[in-house]
C-alpha cells in the first residue's frame, strides 16, 4: 500500500484526466479546488472563535422555551 503514489501512477492519473477534462478545462477545476481548500482552512482557523460568540448570542436572544404558553 506505501507504493500508491509512484511518479508512474501520478502519470497515469495525470493522463486520464486531461483526457476526461481536455487541457482547457484542468487550470479551471485546479483553481476551484485551490480556492475551496483555502476557504476551509480559513473556515478551521475561525472555527475556534466562533463557537463562543454563537453561545454568547444565543444566551442573550429568547427562544421559544421562554416564552411558555
């Protein structure tokens, strides 16, 4: 199983998918990808700091479960 990534195997992958995707559309696909993996790293490094003020806002906001009927 150490041996998945050879450079023969990133070839072959390479090779099948500018066949299935054409040259043109590759950089497209490498540019979503990139900008999807940089929005969630950012959404794990803000991730920590938001838990807090979502538990601020909902202890200072009335629910449902205040108001009984």
């Amino acid at each position: 199983m150490g041996d998945l990534l050879q450079p023969t195997h990133l070839l072959v992958i390479a090779i099948v998918l500018l066949v299935l995707f054409g040259a043109k559309r590759l950089p497209e696909l490498g540019k979503g990808l990139g900008e999807g993996l940089k929005g969630f790293k950012e959404g794990l490094k803000g991730g920590s700091d938001n838990p807090a003020t979502t538990t601020q806002q909902s202890a200072n906001s009335p629910g449902r479960d205040s108001n009984p009927v």
